[in-house]
C-alpha cells in the first residue's frame, strides 16, 4: 500500500490512498462471498453460479468492495501514520479500475501533546461552607414550605421571597427585545432565579401591577448575555404564599415517614451524601483547573466551533442570531470544554485503569434508569434516537477518568 498525508489544517489531513493489488483480492473475495446465495431471477434459489452472481449484480459487488476497500484504507492510515482519530473520515474520491484501487480522504486528528505527572499535584483539602446539622436544618426548612399549606393571593398580598408567581416579562437589550429572556405565563418561585437581581425587583409587587428595572447580567447568570444591561418590564398576573408545614410528625406522614425522628435520619443521610457528592464535585473542579492549566495545547478551532454550537442549542440560543460578541463567548466555553475533554481521552490513553468500556457505561446508565423508576429499554431507545445517549455515555466516561485523577492527586490542608 501507499499512504501520502499532508495537514491541510491544524488537525486536519488530506490522505492519498493506494492499495496492493494483493489485499484488493483478499476483499473482493470476502465481498463474493457475502453474495454468494443472492437471488439471480431465472435461477432457482442457491443455483446461480458465481460468474452469474458477478454479472448480474456487478455495480453492488463493486460499490460493496471500494466501501470496504476504504475501510482498509482509513484503518491503515490510522494504524501505520499513528495517528488519533477524531469522528469519521470525509472521502473526496474512490476509484477502482480493474485491479487498482485508490482513493482521496480528509481526517480529523485529535493534537498531540504530552500529558503532566497529575500524581505530583498538590490540591487544597475542600471546606464545607456550612456542617452538616446546617445542611440538614436548611433541607428540613425547604421540606417545610414545599410540603405546606398554599393560599392565593388576595388583593392586599404582595410579592416575597418563596411565594410562587405567575408573570409577564419582556427582557430587552439597547430597545430591542431578547425572546430567549422574555415570556407570557411564566411560573416561578420568587428567589430561585438564576439572576438574583431579578428575583428582588418583584419583591413587593401586587397582582396586576407593573415594574421596569434594569439589571446587569453576572458572570454566572446567562452566558450569552453575561455582562449585559438588560431592561426588563414585568407584570404579576397571579401568585400564592405557602404557609410552612410545621417540624412534627405531621410533616413526616406526607413524607412517607412513621415519625419526625424517622424524618430527620433519612435528611441526615441525604445530607451526608450531598455533602460528600459537592466535596467530589469542588475538587473535580479544582484538579480540571489545574489540568487545563499545567497542560497547554492548541485546540483544533473546528472542534472548538461544533462545541460552542452545542452549547448555544443547549441554551436555546440561534446560532446565526447570534452577535459576533455572543459567538465568541460560546467559542471560549467551547474550548475549554474541549479542552479538558481531550487532556481526559490522552490521560485514558495512557492510564488503562481510568477508562470504562462501553458495556461498563451501558451497564452504569440502566441501573441509573432503574434506580430512577423509568422503563430502561424503552428510555434507552428514545435516548439513541435524539442522540442523548451518545451525550451521557461520554458524560459518564469523563466522570470516571476525573475520579481517577482525583484520587491519585494529593490533598494537602
């Protein structure tokens, strides 16, 4: 065979393929084979003989034979160039004249770039902000409203903190109206906003009435608007208090419990747990940061774009809508997600025991469908065909390799 790659981009290849008349044999006969009882008409079944089948189904034998001869010919490339895969190749050109077979292809390659010693990190022991008995009284007092008495309002009833609201807002930047941060009907709980700001100028407000504020969008509140003044016009519609439930036994029966006691040991455990899953998550995050800046590479720009795209669908932003501002701040996110996913697929590489196999995440994703109470087969198809699967598999994949670091890092006080 004879394999010529020139990068034709950062990451990006264009491959010239010639394959040996030997192996070009060695695949037509698999291909016959696999043609060997097809139906020929004036035949009786299993009769045709093979110069027949040859003839009579010669333009599918030859596409079937140049696909598999292309086959070959990304294997071989990936094989004898050494290089990383990135998606599946792009064919420009696939000929096959009697014996001779050659074919024109683009690939995606993963940069390649050495991996630091994670082990040698020195990583902050992770502080609870709050203990464990403050964590449980704050669960037990978000138990209580959600398990509470609700009242709507009357007219002399203003907007507070917890109430739940019903309202029109229109959100606005410059004069011109933003629909992804503008809507009619719009249920909520007044303080769980992700613009805190927002959440504090309705405080007050009585059904019916109507307040316009501006506010500037912080570094975590929407990414696509971060940074931003926004001006917003919101009327409330409706709303209810929730008069909370009191700590008694009463409120264990609508949980399910025997007593309050009973109560209290199962919000114990769970804070215990989700102490532990943000101890987990804070260093996750602290030993990614670390990676990402201890390692430096650059970043192929196409997969820096495709990631930033799928951010912004993920946030129901148009891409094409989009200013050039917002465009590069998904670009940005997009490549410090990418980023981190490539030091993880190099890191797995290397560290045999940070990769689960496929059937490992397969397995990991239906007992997290059981343990949820929804139908696993038929989730798991509906997941296959919007493509979440994919998503999650490569979720739980990445999970696992942090981990790993995570725990061979060392933790110091």
């Amino acid at each position: 065979m004879q394999i010529d790659t020139k990068e034709i981009e950062y990451c990006k290849l264009l491959v010239n393929y010639v394959a040996e008349k030997e192996d070009i044999a060695d695949k037509k006969a698999e291909v016959l084979k696999a043609f060997k009882n097809a139906p020929v008409k004036g035949f009786r079944k299993n009769k045709a003989n093979m110069k027949t089948i040859e003839v009579f189904y010669r333009d599918q034998i030859s596409e079937s034979l140049k696909r598999a001869l292309a086959e070959n010919a990304y294997h071989d490339t990936v094989f004898e160039k050494k290089v990383r895969p990135y998606g599946t190749p792009k064919f420009n050109s696939l000929l096959l004249v009697g014996d001779k077979f050659t074919c024109e292809f683009e690939l995606l390659v993963k940069p390649d770039f050495e991996i630091c010693d994670f082990r040698a990190f020195e990583i902050p022991k992770i502080h609870q902000e709050h203990s464990l008995e403050a964590n449980v009284q704050h669960m037990l007092q978000e138990l209580r409203v959600r398990y509470g008495t609700v009242t709507p309002y009357t007219e002399t009833d203003f907007v507070q903190s917890g109430d739940s609201i019903i309202l029109d807002y229109e959100g606005s930047v410059d004069g011109a109206k933003v629909n992804e941060i503008s809507a009619v009907g719009e249920m909520m709980t007044v303080g769980s906003s992700n613009l805190v700001d927002f959440d504090n100028n309705l405080t007050g407000l009585k059904m019916g009435e109507t307040r316009e504020f501006d506010l500037v969008v912080p570094e975590n509140g929407l990414p696509q608007l971060a940074g931003q003044k926004i001006h917003f016009k919101a009327t409330i519609t409706m709303g209810s208090k929730n008069e909370p439930c009191p700590l008694n036994d009463e409120l264990a029966t609508k949980l399910g419990k025997a007593n309050f006691e009973e109560l209290k040991q199962a919000v114990v455990m769970s804070a215990t747990h989700g102490m532990q899953q943000s101890d987990r998550n804070k260093l996750s995050e602290a030993v990614a940061k670390r990676l990402i800046k201890e390692i430096v590479f650059r970043v192929p720009e196409f997969l820096s774009l495709a990631e930033a795209k799928y951010l912004a669908h993920n946030s129901k932003m148009e891409w094409d809508k989009l200013s050039d501002t917002e465009k590069d701040q998904f670009v940005v996110a997009g490549e410090q997600n990418v980023r981190l996913a490539l030091i993880f697929d190099r890191v797995r590489d290397l560290e045999p025991e940070s990769l689960l196999n496929d059937q490992e995440i397969f397995n990991i994703i239906k007992d997290n469908l059981t343990q949820s109470g929804k139908p696993v087969e038929e989730t798991i198809q509906e997941m296959s065909k919007s493509g979440s699967l994919q998503v999650v598999a490569s979720r739980i994949k990445d999970e696992y390799t942090i981990d790993f670091i995570c725990k061979n890092v060392k933790i110091v006080e």
